[in-house]
C-alpha cells in the first residue's frame, strides 16, 4: 500500500437488502480502479477477477451476489 494513500472505508457486505448497496460497492470499486497501478496489478495477477470488475464498474453486472 502506498503511503499516504487514504482509502475509504470498506462497503458493508453485509447490508440487507443486498441490492441496495451494489451502487455503494461499484462506487467503492471504481474509486479503487482508480488507484495508479492497481488495475494493471490486478489484471497481471488475476485477468477473470479483473474482467469481472470492468463488468461492475461499467454498470454491466448488477446481481448483488455477483457483485459481492
């Protein structure tokens, strides 16, 4: 983690119903996304997982199990 780096906090998984908090988590996502260097990490180290995380930041995937 870079210093200096100031992080939101973590989305609530837990929050019921769960189809209500999608938009805070691809928010949370996309400002993640955003990061320099995270999405190319990510990508390098996992393509699916990166894959299915440009599918939620570009509003494709609103299933809230599958966003999870």
């Amino acid at each position: 983690m870079p210093l200096g780096l100031d992080l939101p906090a973590w989305p609530d998984l837990n929050r019921t119903p769960e189809a209500a908090a999608v938009p805070g988590w691809r928010a949370w996502l996309e400002w993640a996304w955003g990061i320099p260097g995270f999405a190319e990490a990510v990508t390098v180290a996992s393509p699916t997982l990166a894959a299915q995380i440009g599918r939620i930041t570009a509003g494709n995937l609103d299933d809230a199990r599958e966003v999870r």
